[in-house]
C-alpha cells in the first residue's frame, strides 16, 4: 500500500512518492530524468531531454486561457542525499522508506528530497490534468542545482515563449523570494607528503552531533561546522602531544553544514594518556562555549587496530591543520540594506584525504559579485600560502530584485485574498536559478514560493502536509487568473 495514498491533493503526493522511489541525489539522475521523459511520452506533450538530463515538458492552455500570457513552473530533480551512519540505505540505488506522523512527511534515517521534489510533484500533477485552469504551461526542470546549478547553466530556453516563471523552491509557506546571492564552489587542494616506519598507536577522532543545516539559509544561526571543530581540536592538542596526521576527512555536501568529521593519527604509546586529557578538555570547553547553540556537540575518541600504511610527515601535519585553522567560514558579512539579510558566506562543506592532498571544498555566496570573487581570492591566496591551489566551479549569478514585477504584484494580491494576510516579501541568502534563468531570458519576471519544510539536507528534514495542500490550492490560484 502507498504510504502517502490517503493523502490530498491525491496526484501530488501520488507523484512526490513516486519521486521518492526513484534514487535521485546529484549526479545520480538518468533515472528520475528518463522517469519525467517517459511521463510526457505516456501523455503525448511536447518535451525536451538535453544531455545534461534537464527535461522541459510543455502542455498548451486550457480551454478559455489560450490568450493569457504562457508561465514557466520551474524546479529541480536532484536532492541533497544523505543518511544517518547507521541506515543501510544505500542512496545510488534504493528508494527512500518515506513514513508519516501528525503533519510531517519524512524519509526514515536519511534526508527526505522535498528540496525540490515537492516541486516536480506539483508540477506533474498540473500536466497529468484535464481540470485545471491554466495559461501555456512550460516546465522545465533542471539538474544538478544542489551542486553548482549545472543544470541550469546547461540548459537551453530558446524554445521557451513565457516571459514569467514561478520558483518552486523555497521552504517557507507565507514568503515569497524576489531575489538571492550568488555563489560559487571553491576547491582548495593542499599538497601532503607521506612517510613510513612510525611506531605507535592509532586513534580516530570524531566531531559531531551538530545541528548540521543548509548553508544558505542556515549559515546565519551559527551552527558549528564539524570540520573546522576538528582542525581546531587537533591543532590544539599538537601543541602539546606529538602526533601525525594519517587521514582527516568531513561533511557529505558542499552546500550543507557538515555535521561529522573524523581523522585517524598515530602518536607514541605513552602519548595516549596526555592525549586524551587534551581531547576531554577540549570536549568541555566546546559544550560550555556552545551550551545553548549545540546540545548534543561531542568530540570522541577511540583506539583502532594497528594500520600498516604510511602517515603525514611532520610538516605535513602541521601545514594541513593551519590549514583548517585559518580557512574562513560562516557569515562573512551582513547585508546593509536588508535588516537580518546574510550578505556574504562561506561554508566548508567536505574534507577528504587523497594520496598526495588533501581537499576541502567550500560554498562561497554573496548578493553582491564582487564581494563573491574578493571571499574567493581570500580562499585562493591562503590555499597557495600553505603549497596548494584552488579550482573554481559552479559560478551562478545572483538574482536582483526587480521593483516593477507584474507576477510579483499578482501573488501579493492574491496571498492576501485567500489567507486574509500580507505574504512577506523577502531576499535569500541562497542561491536560486532564478539569476540563471534571467541571463538566459531577458526580462523574465521571476517569484520563488514553496511549502513549509523543516531542516532540509539534513537526515531530519520534514515536509509539512497541511502546508503543501495550502501552496497547492495558492499555485492553482495562481494559475487561473487571466
């Protein structure tokens, strides 16, 4: 039995756990893209499959809307895919166990993906139906936003006629999004040398419990970055307990506060005891300095078995955890104009240990372009003072506020006419298509919208059902005007 059948609007959760059966985290789409080629070819609607498995599907108005001006309803197939240590999902390949309780949807111990699968489940239902008041319907749904927006950059829209496009991205019922930063990933590759032939035991050491969260729209709550409190605690300790580096990695998504890190050293035997006085120390000044910010915040340790494999040199040690030190992260800057508005960002999402690096990559945002590309010489000039370099990927522009928005006007008079209240009108720290979009059609009038969902990229992340009945009836709204 469907878990979300008894569930209404019906086609819209039929479809959302549709979408969830089918594995779709960045850069594992072929499926969810061929899934939503094959939903247009059942229904003999005009689509477009490009070869980076974006899909644009089109549905001519509905009787009486043949004059109204087309609308482009716009979202994203992939979602940030991650699970809890001990679920044995295995996310390229299985389908989410989504479950229900009180007004929430979920997905039993990994994220849920209503980023932004609420939004190709809205959309699907829309084109599956033959009672729905609408003008000229151009989906386009696109891949890869989670990482870079790839697949909007990619994309081609010359086809497309609509000069105006509803966002269904946003997690937040009551606001609507005119405009949000850009951004881009940073990967700074710092060099490592190895050598054999060092006695001792070897410890591993885990940050984590942290609240975790997206980087955009959470970066402002200061949740701690479990990579950086990893750095930081074994920068601390080397002060005073020699040890070397044998493997340090963290975070699962560039874009997600990580909320685990770990790293593997090995240190002189009669070293252990002063070690681990050193850790525990830490351990209480962090909970003490973050006793209201991360409840569950642990820094751990534990002996692991004699590993016949190489260790950072001692210098190498060193380099990598000033390294981590000194990298920037968090909120770098506050918008000026907009009272709360994060204006620029850093969030240093993963760490992994290759053979002769190590590489941390970042998420750098900003509503203004060149304070983006200053946090980013910032970043290049610190990863070649330490012997590396970077790679910039996923350049996206940032979306500016147009004061004239038609659709936004619309959307504003129509909030209020059926919720009886004023809908915010806010910026976003993070990034949206929209800023793409617009390069690619000028003038498109853009509004992003979505339902309420709680803690998303994160193993908690919960899509509220009352909510996403609300949006529906409000996005129907939106469509039938003339």
């Amino acid at each position: 039995m469907s878990v979300l059948e008894q569930l209404e609007p019906q086609k819209v959760y039929y479809y959302f756990e549709e979408i969830c059966g089918i594995p779709h985290g960045s850069g594992n789409l072929d499926g969810i893209s061929s899934y939503l080629a094959d939903f247009a070819k059942d229904r003999g609607l005009f689509h477009i499959r490009d070869a980076s498995n974006n899909v644009i599907i089109v549905k001519e108005a509905a009787a009486g809307y043949e004059a109204v001006e087309p609308i482009i309803l716009q979202g994203h197939m992939d979602m940030v895919a991650v699970k809890k240590n001990d679920c044995d999902i295995n996310l390229e390949k299985d389908p989410l166990r989504i479950k229900t309780e009180g007004d929430f949807i979920f997905a039993e111990g990994t994220s849920l993906g209503g980023d932004d699968g609420i939004a190709v489940a809205y959309i699907l239902a829309i084109l599956d139906s033959d009672d729905i008041a609408h003008p000229r319907i151009e989906a386009v749904i696109t891949t890869d936003e989670e990482v870079g927006m790839e697949g909007a950059t990619a994309i081609d829209l010359s086809m497309l006629k609509a000069k105006r496009m509803l966002n269904i991205d946003s997690e937040e019922e009551g606001i609507l999004l005119t405009s949000c930063a850009g951004g881009m990933r940073m990967d700074c590759h710092i060099p490592i040398t190895r050598e054999d032939g060092m006695d001792g035991i070897f410890l591993k050491i885990c940050t984590g419990g942290l609240l975790g969260g997206h980087s955009g729209t959470e970066i402002n709550k200061e949740h701690t970055n479990a990579i950086k409190l990893l750095g930081i605690t074994l920068q601390q300790i080397r002060q005073k307990v020699p040890f070397r580096l044998v493997e340090i990695s963290g975070g699962e998504k560039d874009n997600a506060i990580p909320r685990e890190a770990a790293a593997v050293v090995c240190l002189p035997k009669e070293q252990k005891e002063a070690f681990a006085n050193e850790l525990s120390r830490i351990e209480k000044e962090e909970k003490n300095e973050k006793k209201s910010k991360e409840k569950n915040l642990y820094i751990r340790y534990e002996e692991t078995p004699t590993i016949q494999t190489s260790v950072f040199d001692s210098e190498s040690t060193d380099r990598i955890l000033s390294f981590l030190v000194l990298l920037p992260n968090g909120v770098m800057a506050m918008s000026a104009d907009i009272d709360g508005l994060v204006e620029t960002s850093l969030n240093v999402g993963i760490l992994k240990t290759c053979d002769s690096e190590v590489v941390a990559s970042s998420a750098v945002r900003s509503a203004i372009e060149t304070a983006k590309y200053k946090v980013g010489l910032q970043v290049d000039v610190l990863a070649k003072t330490f012997g590396g370099y970077t790679e910039t990927h996923g350049v996206y522009p940032g979306w500016q506020f147009d004061p004239d928005s038609k659709l936004r006007a619309d959307m504003v008079r129509i909030y209020k006419e059926m919720f009886g209240k004023d809908v915010k009108v806010e910026a976003l720290h993070a990034g949206l298509e929209c800023g793409i979009m617009i390069s690619k059609i000028p003038g498109l009038d853009c509004v992003s919208f979505g339902p309420d969902i709680f803690d998303i990229h994160t193993t908690e992340e919960r899509l509220s059902i009352s909510s996403t009945s609300r949006m529906w009836d409000y996005l129907l709204e939106i469509l039938r005007q003339k």
